[in-house]
C-alpha cells in the first residue's frame, strides 16, 4: 500500500514539475504575440488562444501537486496555530467536502470532456483551435486530485495514530515544523 501512495505522490509531484514549465511557453507565446503586434505590425492569431488553452492546462492539472506540496491557499487564521494532531484531525473532519468538490469535478469533467471529444469541439475564433484537448485532461485532473486525496486522508489518519509520515509518500506534511528526513523509515 505504501508503494501506491508513493507512485501517486512521486506521478503528481513529476506533473506538477512539468507542468510549471507550462508557465514558459506562455511566456513565449506572449512574447511572440507582442513582436508580431508591434514590430512586425502582423498580429498572430493564435498565440493568445493557445496561451489561455496551455494557462487552462496549467491550472487544472497541477492540483495533485499542490495537494501533495499543501500548495493550496489556507486559511491559516486558526489552523495555522494547531498542533498536527488537530490538524490532521481537522482535515479529516473536512475531507468529505473535499470528496465532493472533486467527486463533482469528475463527474462534471467527465461529462464535458466526453462531449467535447465526440463533437471535435474547436473554438469560434478564426484559427478554429480544437478544445477537446483541453477539456479531456479536466478528468484526468481531477482523478490526480483524488488520489492525492486519498493520500492525504491516509497521512492524517496516521498523524492521529502517531505514526510516521515520510514526505517521499505521503507529500508535505502540515507540521511547520517539520524538517525532511524527521520520518523514520517505514519497512514495505
């Protein structure tokens, strides 16, 4: 079991990597865009497009990653100030809400992807762009996301039990104060 919540962290932490270099082709294409615009006087109709259609890529599938890096914006108000027992025990209590937002990501995902596939849907700009590429990776994104759920769950449930939680498994842990390689090692 070990093994799997390792594969999930090790896949989403390597998306994650990735997919941050997602962030220089929009870049480039920005870039390019602007010279096109303004020294060539030719502006590119595609470059914009096919930024925001990588930015969505970008944005959708990198909540694996951030889950397992606990990237994601915190409200650490009073969280912040717990002990990781409470903490663990307070993601727990909210993970149900988390099985839905993802549960109905899925779901809905999974219904726009599909659609879009069997139409070959394209974009109503001039360049046409085909959507369905896009919109296939919303599930696919949000199965990453789940699993990673999954593994948190897991790691909180044992920070409850006082067991250990090595980050190469389980992700980052919600201990601030934590250094790596506090864990000790688990034998699979």
């Amino acid at each position: 079991m070990f093994q799997v919540a390792r594969a999930i962290t090790r896949f989403n932490r390597w998306i994650g990597k990735w997919a941050s270099l997602a962030v220089l082709a929009i870049f480039t294409l920005l870039l390019a865009d602007v010279v096109m615009r303004y020294l060539v006087g030719q502006p590119a109709i595609w470059t914009a497009e096919l930024a925001t259609l990588i930015f969505g890529v970008y944005a959708i599938i990198g909540g694996g990653y951030l889950l397992a890096e606990r990237g994601h914006v915190n409200v650490d108000i009073l969280y912040g100030s717990f002990s990781p027992k409470r903490k663990a025990l307070v993601d727990i209590v909210t993970w149900p809400l988390f099985l839905l937002f993802v549960g109905v990501l899925l779901w809905q995902g999974w219904d726009i992807a599909s659609e879009a596939i069997a139409d070959g849907e394209r974009s109503n700009s001039v360049w046409k762009a085909p959507l369905w590429p896009t919109k296939s990776l919303i599930p696919v994104a949000a199965l990453l996301l789940l699993l990673q759920g999954f593994v948190r769950l897991w790691s909180d449930v044992r920070v409850l039990l006082d067991l250990p939680v090595p980050d190469d498994i389980f992700g980052a842990p919600a201990a601030s104060d934590h250094t790596p390689g506090d864990a000790q090692e688990i034998q699979e």
